[in-house]
C-alpha cells in the first residue's frame, strides 16, 4: 500500500514538470513536492529534506553552485576519508560522474545543484556534531554535542566560494582528534591479512618458539621494533623483549615483557579492527565541545585514567577505578565545586538495593559487619532489630556509613554535581590500583593518591597544605572545602588515542560500547 502511495506521487510529481521550465521551476516544484514524496536526485534519497527547503526557499529556489564551487566541494568530500567517514555517504561518486560530464538539460542541472546542497549540508552537519547519534547506541553517554548551523555555512560558503576553508574551521581543533587522523592514516598504509599466532606455553625473555617470526614481524609491521636483523629467528631475544614492553605499554597491558594469552590476543587484532577502533574514537571527538575550558580534569574511563590539564597542559595524572562493566560509569561533563574530608556515605539506591538489602537479608549482621547505620525521614537512628527487611518500608530510610578508615570512600571525596550520583574518591582498597584492568567499581570512581590530588585542586599552601590536610583526616573530622578554582570534569570514553610522540594507544572495550559506533558507522546515513 505504502509502495503504490509512493509510486503515485512520484508520477505526479513526473508530469508537474514542463520541457520550458527553467532550473528554478524545477527546483521549486521538487521541494514543494518534499511534503508528499522523498526528495530525490539521479536516483540518489536526499537526506537534509527541511534544510533543503529552507534554503531553497530562502533563495527563491534559485541554483546555488558554480563550476567552481562545484568542484571544490567534490573534493573536499573525496577527502572525507581522512576524517574516518564515507565519501559515498555524501552522494560523491555521482557528484563526480557528473561534474566530468556536466549535465545539459535544465531537470538535470537542478538535480544537480540540489544533490551538492544536501552533500554539502551532510557532511557538514557530520563534521560538526557527528554521523551517530550517541543516544542511539549508548544512553549512558550524555556529554552535549557540539552544535552549528550548516544551512548558515552553506549560505555563506555560497556567497565567499572558501568551501575549503570552512570545512577546515569545522573539523574538531582537538590535538588528540588531529593526532588519530595522523594514526587513521598510518593504519591504513598497512595491507595484507596476517596469521593468526596460536596460543601456548608463556614465552619468556631467552626462550625459543615457533611462533616468533611471527610476533616478531608483526611488531615490525606496527612499528614497535625497529630493528630488524636477527640472529636466531626463533629467539625470544632482548631487542624483541624491549619491543614487546612498548607494544604491552600501548595496548594497556602489564608491560613485564612475558608473550601471553593477553598479549597473543592483542597481537591476533587485524588492521582493519584498529582502523575501526580509531574512526570510532575520531566519531566521539566529533561529539564533544570544539574547546575544553583552560582548567579541567579528564577522566578517560577505558584507560582508567584521569589527566589534570591547564592551559593545555598535562599537571598531573592519577590511576583510577571505573564502574564494573554491569555498572558502567557514564559519560558526560560538569564543574568540581567542593571537595569533602572525611565523608560519610549514604548508599545510593542502586547500590541499597542491588547490594545493601540482598545482604541483610542473607546476613543479619551485615549492616554491622559494613559499619552502616540506618536513619528514618526525620535523620533519627533507628534500631534495625525492629525492621521488616521484607517490607516496602526498607526502601524509605537513610543508609549512612560513617567516616572512617572502614568507610567506601576514604579519605575525601570530589564532588561535582550530576544526576548521576556519580563523583571521584578515595578508596580502602589501594591494592585495586596495580591491575592493568580496573572496572571494580559500582559507577564511581575511585582515584589513586586522592590527597595528594586534594591538595593541588585546593590550591591553598598557607591553609591547606599537606601536613594540614594528614591531620584532619586523622581526627576523622569531617570537613568540606569549596574549590576557588573550579574545573571542568570530563568523563570520556576513549579506546584509542596518541601520545605527543606519535605512538598509537588501543584499550579493550571493557563497556562493549565501540562495537555498536562502528557498526552505525558503516551504515549509509
């Protein structure tokens, strides 16, 4: 039914078109036509409908492009492939077909000019705030896209004929998106398929293997050994042994030089999966703010990391621990106002009711056992001997775990408001932080040598150095100190990125979250 209601007004819209009328004709009847059929050029779906009818229409339908603009649009759109997207998405070969043989008849010119109109507006609308809509794949990644006006660059690329200028201006300014293009480009040099290297025995430092050759000219092909000349092909030898630390390095991996499971694992990833994994990384940046703030912490969640940056430069760095892969921690961005010394906990409600209550109920003690003390609406103790932990009133009390040595939190806690409930801490568990992996947490994340990381956000020598700051926490007071410098916090989700030297850096995709990107990423827009 919907095919023959498509049919049909596609033959009206067929026999509405004259042999006199001119290219504005054309392209006011095609646009006029948008609210009963797709708009379509050469056989090609235009994507940008509405802002295709606004800027028509803005223009009293009149064409838009020359021959000059024409071509310098084509080639700009032929050049997408380096930002990790997909020429054909933006209707490039036609564009080409046809700017070689130029067409001749008014219908066909109309075409023509709408066809690079939508190009245009697509790829621009792409550049500017991403092909993917992060919602769609992820509903836990809520930093605010960036945003721009394509019809208004369109209008004024229109107008200066600079197309290559303005996308130059849109693309991402970041250094780590440039970086990635830099390393999208590296990747996509290397050709052939390699074989899979099978797992065995660890291969230590001295040792000889038959899967060797094979690891070793894998490293050579990536570019982690340099040199080349070999004495003993099989042998697990000291310049191999230095190659392989700087391939575990970068791929997240405890870099004591040992060939294992891990390490074979990494090594089996094909060239075009690193090149997925970077186009999708490129797409995340394409997601974010064109400009950070001169002050911000940067969390990268798959990296377990967390960088300190000002003025653009790195401060400081500190290990962290992220959400368990069944309790990710989000993605999105906000201003550390205060920092609190010796916290008390309240058990948020996923927590109270994921943890806390199964607990009590299998335990009677575990409420004593965890320190946590219960609370009723007017913040009076209640005795939890009196409690029905069956009942709907569980759910309607304050769970509190004092400050203490035995407290989730630790030390200190940074806070900076979410709906989220999500914020940085100390944490007991320090043994946590010498895992290569460390997705231990429930959502928020826990952040090595937090006092040290205290003092410096306080930025307050005379009151709050750190001899100050060691002795309230051994008092167990609890003490909460507003930041006169406020920065940004961004929770990123990044698997891959370059450091300043070049060097490509891959990290698992412990939240599964790339898989999805690169699969919408492939799909015509």
């Amino acid at each position: 039914m919907l095919y023959k209601i498509f049919l049909g007004s596609l033959i009206i819209l067929l026999f509405s078109f004259q042999s006199n009328d001119t290219i504005d004709d054309i392209i006011r009847k095609k646009v006029e036509n948008a609210a009963n059929t797709e708009i379509v050029a050469f056989g090609e779906l235009l994507y940008c409908t509405s802002s295709i009818e606004n800027f028509y229409q803005s223009r009293f339908f009149k064409p838009a492009w020359n021959s000059e603009t024409s071509l310098q649009l084509i080639t700009s759109l032929k050049k997408s492939v380096n930002e990790g997207l997909i020429p054909n998405d933006y209707h490039t070969d036609i564009l080409i077909s046809h700017i070689n043989s130029p067409p001749t008849t008014n219908y066909a010119k109309a075409e023509f000019d709408m066809l690079l109109t939508d190009a245009f507006l697509l790829y621009t609308s792409h550049l500017l705030s991403g092909k993917v809509n992060p919602h769609s794949i992820d509903a836990e990644w809520h930093v605010v896209r960036r945003e721009g006006n394509p019809i208004q660059l369109l209008n004024d690329v229109i107008i200066s004929g600079e197309i290559n200028t303005t996308f130059e201006e849109i693309i991402p300014h970041h250094q780590s998106y440039k970086d990635l293009k830099i390393a999208l480009q590296s990747y996509s040099r290397i050709t052939g398929d390699w074989p899979i290297i099978p797992n065995g025995v660890t291969i230590k430092k001295g040792m000889e293997d038959e899967r060797i050759p094979y690891i070793r000219n894998r490293l050579i092909v990536l570019g982690d050994l340099k040199d080349t000349i070999v004495n003993n092909d099989k042998l697990y030898d000291e310049k191999l042994f230095n190659a392989i630390q700087i391939f575990q390095y970068r791929h997240g991996l405890e870099n004591e030089g040992n060939i294992g499971v891990k390490t074979i694992s990494e090594l089996n990833i094909s060239i075009e999966q690193r090149i997925n994994q970077i186009k999708a990384n490129m797409e995340r940046w394409r997601w974010l703010p064109q400009e950070f703030s001169n002050y911000y912490l940067i969390i990268n969640i798959a990296n377990f990391n967390l960088n300190v940056i000002r003025n653009g430069n790195l401060v400081r760095s500190h290990k962290i621990i992220a959400g368990k892969p069944y309790r990710r921690t989000p993605v999105f961005s906000s201003k550390m106002n205060y920092l609190v010394i010796n916290p008390t906990w309240t058990i948020p409600p996923t927590i109270l009711n994921v943890d806390v209550l199964p607990g009590v109920r299998k335990d009677s003690l575990y409420l004593e056992k965890k320190k946590i003390l219960v609370y009723n609406s007017m913040g009076n103790p209640v005795n939890i001997s009196g409690i029905d932990w069956n009942g709907k009133s569980v759910k309607s009390y304050t769970y509190q775990q004092p400050s203490g040595p035995n407290n989730a939190l630790g030390a200190v806690k940074f806070m900076f408001p979410n709906s989220y409930h999500v914020y940085l801490h100390d944490t007991p568990a320090k043994e946590m932080f010498d895992k290569s992996e460390r997705a231990f947490s429930s959502g928020c994340i826990r952040v090595q040598d937090p006092l040290a990381l205290a003092e410096f956000l306080i930025d307050d020598p005379i009151n709050w150095n750190r001899e100050k700051i060691d002795k309230l926490v051994a008092i167990n007071k609890t003490q909460t100190i507003i930041l006169r410098d406020q920065p940004n916090v961004y929770l990123l989700y990044l698997t891959a990125w370059t450091e300043n030297n070049g060097v490509v850096h891959f990290r698992k995709d412990v939240y599964d979250r790339d898989k999805p990107l690169i699969e919408q990423l492939k799909k015509k827009s």
